[in-house]
C-alpha cells in the first residue's frame, strides 16, 4: 500500500463531489477544465482510479525472469557442440548453421537475448512511470484535500470550486499518460523484432 491507496479513500467524497458539481454545473466556458477534460477523456474521480488502478508490483518478477531467460538463451547458444573431428561440406554447413543460430538466440544486435534484455529494460520502465504516476497523483488530491476549493466545496456545496479540482487532478493524470505515451513510443522496436 503506498501513498495513492492510502489517500483514495479519504479523496472519495472529494472527488464524487468534484465529478456530481461537473456534471450539474459545469464550468465557464473558458475555463482551462474543458481542455484538460478533452486531454484525458475521463471526470476526474474516473482518472484518478485508473491511475490507481496501476499495480507496479504486478511487474516486479517480470524483469528477472526475463533476464533469466536471455541468460539461458546466453548458456545455450554457447553450448552448441562444434562440428569436431567431423570435417567436408556437410560439417562446414552444420558449423555455419550452429554459428547462426548462437548468433539468433545470444549474440546478435537482433537476437532472442537482446530482445529480452530490451523487454526487461521495458518491464523496469513501466514499473518506474506507474510509481512515478502514482506518486503524482497522489500529491495531487493532498494538494486538492487541503486546498480553499476542497473546503467551499465539501463544506459550503460551492459547485465553482469544482473545476479548480478537477483541473488540478486532471493535469497530474494527464501528464502521466504523455510519459507512458512517450515511453511506450520508445519502446515500439519491440514490436518488430523478430
């Protein structure tokens, strides 16, 4: 349980409130809620559980076991036996196929073990932005449960606090989706290896 789980409970009625006060209310017309509204496609209470809906933990043992995996495929294309007292064509021919799946499975630019090495990388990136957003979002309600808005809000059912809030956790949430966008766009070779 990190800081996001811990402050989403105590955020619920804030963020009902903030959701109901937009759908009643709305905002002015030029208010910076609409454009952050249009960015992430979600009302604020929505996207905030969605974040918190990231589970980091989910990928902790994909790494080593990735990592593990390219380590075996290392130890295999190591392993392939040399042609050794056999000699002529067929010999030559066995050796360059040994050598080119070694090459396949361990020691090219391309091969199996450094695909999975780039996947590993990738299982550690993601486990990093779903913290980092996490994190973020859970500074984002403390800043929101303790702000004037929250108050006159929770408190005095003033409804034009609302998209203050909500733009304040919708800028958190949207930011964190522009870094995983980013990363995933990094990330897209992956998907073209073999």
């Amino acid at each position: 349980m990190d800081r996001l789980d811990r402050i989403l409970d105590t955020a619920g009625p804030l963020l009902r409130k903030v959701d109901a006060a937009l759908g009643d209310a709305g905002a002015p017309a030029e208010h910076a809620v609409w454009g952050a509204l249009r960015r992430v496609r979600l009302l604020p209470g929505d996207a905030v559980r969605a974040v918190a809906a990231l589970r980091p933990s989910d990928l902790a043992e994909a790494s080593p076991e990735l990592l593990a995996t390219a380590g075996s495929c290392a130890t295999l294309a190591s392993e392939l036996p040399p042609p050794g007292d056999w000699s002529g064509t067929a010999a030559d021919a066995y050796d360059r196929a040994r050598l080119h799946v070694a090459e396949q499975l361990s020691t090219g630019p391309d091969s199996l073990g450094s695909s999975l090495h780039a996947t590993a990388d990738l299982a550690d990136n993601l486990i990093a932005w779903m913290q980092t957003s996490r994190d973020a979002v859970a500074d984002a309600l403390a800043e929101a449960l303790v702000s004037t808005e929250a108050v006159a809000l929770l408190t005095d059912n003033v409804d034009s606090a609302a998209p203050d809030l909500a733009v304040l956790l919708l800028q958190a949430v949207a930011d964190a989706y522009d870094r995983g966008t980013d990363l995933l766009h990094r990330s897209a070779e992956l998907a073209f290896t073999h």
